[in-house]
C-alpha cells in the first residue's frame, strides 16, 4: 500500500482543501490563469502576507507571475509552483477522493504540491524564520512560446537564491538530474500520384514514418548516463496529404527528444539530418539538461528530512521531463524537483496520495528550519 510508504502523520485537512480549490480552476485557459494568480494573492494577503506580482508573461504578455517572502537571514530558499495545468476532461476539474487518493487534473502536477507549499510559506511566517524563503508562482511551466517564462521574468526582478525546490512530482525522491530538450520538425518530400495507383508515387507519410524508424537506430538513442538509460525520443504530430484520392507528396512530424547530461543536442541534430532519405530538419526548441551534484550539502539535508517521513530510501534520482530548472541552474541557482506520492500526471486518472501532502508540507518547513539553523552554505564549492 503507498500510505504504509509514509510515516504516521498528524491528520489535517486543510493541505487537501486547498488542493480541491486550485484543482477547480481550469488553467489551461489564459483567464483562469489568471484568476488562480489572484486567488492565491488574496490567499497570502488575508494571512498578512505580502505578494507581488510581475507581468509579462504567456502569449502576448497578459500573465502574472507572484513572489511571496517569509524570514531575512541566510541562506536564502526558493519554493518554485506552477498554477498552469496541462488540458483535460471537464469531470477532472471537480476532484474527488477514493481510497485515500484524490484524482482530478493538476493534482500531481502540481497543484497539490502547490497548496502544501502555500501552507509551509504561512507556517514558517507564524514559526519565525531563520532563513529568507521565497514562493515563486508561475502561470507558463507548461507551456512553450515565443516570449518571456514566468520564471525568466521573475529572475530578472532578483528573485534568486541559493537552493531551489519545484514541487514537480517525484513520489518523494529528490530529482537532481532531469534530461534536456530538443524539438525538431521533420519534413518529408515524396511524389503526389492517384491513390487507386499508389505504386506511381512516393507516399511521404509512410516515409515520414520510416524516417522516425531510422533515428530510432541512431548511436545517440542507444547512449546512457548515470541515472538515465536512454534518451527519450516521442513522435509527437504528424501532418500529410489533402484528399483521399491522391498518394501525399508532403508530410511534416514533429520530434520531442528528451537528451541526457552529456549528450550535444547539435551533434544529435547532425545524425538525424544525415540519414539517407529527402528530408528537412528544422530545430523547433532546445533547452539544456539541469544537474546538481548529489553531495550539495541542500540536497543532503532534504534527502535527510525526507527519510524521516517516508518508508524508503529518498535518493537522488533522474527526472526525464524538463522544468523551470533549467533557467535558476542558468544564473548560478541549484535546484531539484521533489514533490508528493501519486500518478498518472497528464492522464486521464491523475492522482495524489491524500496523507502524502500533509507530509510534504511538514517536510519543507523542517528543510528549511534545518538550512537556517546551520546558516548558508558553500554550495558553490561543491
């Protein structure tokens, strides 16, 4: 059972209230986005805490990013959370529970981190503070576009620090490494000939196909690392053809790779483009793998906290999705993903084990009671 994972806590309800709440805000969409922003500063500025708001973000810049701050000594933590989900089903926006499970979108990822994060933040502010931690909200992790991220916005304003945690989902094991991104669009030129004679043409769709069949045989898709034994590799979207009656001379795919710490996202570009078939490779998006070192002195103190509470060995473990990581690593601040039990992120039956958040909230606020005690640390040195 994952509850006999966990070890006894005090019963609460108010980690999985707020859950419930943030679960009911359909933040695929731009407005309820923006509504659940505001939710959550109205929810800080009751308790006497103090937000701010950044703009700029998402498609046209009509996203907001919030900061919350709690203490003024060293060192100096960041609590990272996404209110943006990924779309679903209207019936998963009303969450239930079942088993000692609740499912709806968003609750693994990362809603319900979300909420446990809030009540640590108020929680350290009634406790007192040795350490300055910061909440970080972003309204865009999910999401790719052309403009400014949350994150990169709210960096640039100073919010910065010497540890990071993203409460992405991790079932309570640290996430010290995560793989890189690298999109590619494939275009695949064949020969239009009359579909009741299919043999005259050159069908680009099945070449489109084959094409990805190729790249699966390629030397950087049977490579490993320490914590990964492959590379990702998705066909993700395909376009060919206009009508029935006719073999498509075109067709584009589109490629997500998710490539290991020490791959080289150009020299994976070089061996797609040299396979032997009429294609274009074009590089749609590529973001650099995230990595910190296991023996950070952070990392050990929250691999400790962790074991205190879950019935396993918290280790160091490698996350293939990527996170908003990557641009706090890019000005100097280490960070991990560690985050609640449960499942199905993105899926039709998502998940998070109930008992689970009460814990992580309690984890967070003894990491940082912990780090504030001991005072900053060199983790540069590392």
């Amino acid at each position: 059972m994952r509850e006999e994972r966990l070890q006894k806590t005090k019963p609460e309800n108010e980690v999985l209230s707020l859950t419930r709440r943030l679960v009911g805000y359909r933040s695929y969409t731009p407005g309820a986005t923006r509504s659940a922003i505001e939710f959550i500063r109205g929810w800080f500025e009751a308790r006497g805490l103090q937000t701010l708001t950044y703009g700029g973000a998402g498609p046209g810049g009509e996203l907001s990013s919030l900061a919350v701050r709690v203490g003024s000594g060293e060192p100096r933590i960041l609590f990272h959370g996404h209110v943006d989900v990924v779309p679903g089903e209207e019936w998963q926006f009303d969450p239930y529970e079942e088993d000692g499970e609740l499912y709806g979108r968003g609750v693994y990822d990362m809603k319900g981190a979300l909420a446990a994060m809030m009540y640590a933040m108020e929680d350290l502010h009634l406790l007192g503070c040795e350490a300055t931690v910061e909440l970080l909200v972003v309204p865009d992790e999910e999401r790719e576009y052309g403009g400014p991220k949350g994150a990169e916005i709210l960096i640039q304003h100073g919010h910065v620090g010497d540890f990071l945690i993203t409460g992405e989902p991790t079932d309570f094991h640290v996430g010290t490494q995560a793989k890189g991104v690298l999109h590619l669009r494939v275009t695949l030129r064949g020969k239009s000939a009359h579909g009741s004679r299919p043999w005259l043409g050159k069908n680009a769709v099945l070449m489109a196909y084959e094409h990805y069949r190729r790249v699966l045989e390629l030397p950087f898709a049977h490579e490993r690392s320490e914590l990964f034994p492959y590379p990702s590799i998705n066909f993700a979207r395909i376009i060919g053809g206009d009508v029935i009656n006719r073999v498509p001379d075109r067709a584009t795919y589109d490629m997500d790779i998710r490539y290991l710490p020490g791959q080289d996202p150009k020299e994976i570009t070089r061996q797609i483009r040299s396979i032997d078939l009429p294609a274009e490779v074009e590089v749609l998006y590529s973001c650099e793998p995230t990595y910190v070192s296991r023996r950070n002195p952070y990392v050990k103190a929250l691999r400790e906290v962790a074991a205190r509470h879950y019935h396993g060995n918290p280790v160091g473990v490698g996350r293939h999705g990527a996170s908003d990581i990557v641009y706090f690593q890019r000005v100097g601040v280490p960070g991990v993903e560690f985050g609640p039990i449960g499942g199905g992120h993105h899926g039709p039956a998502e998940y998070v084990v109930c008992e689970s958040l009460e814990a992580y909230r309690q984890m967070l606020v003894q990491f940082v009671q912990i780090v504030g005690r001991n005072g900053r640390r060199a983790v540069k040195g590392d």
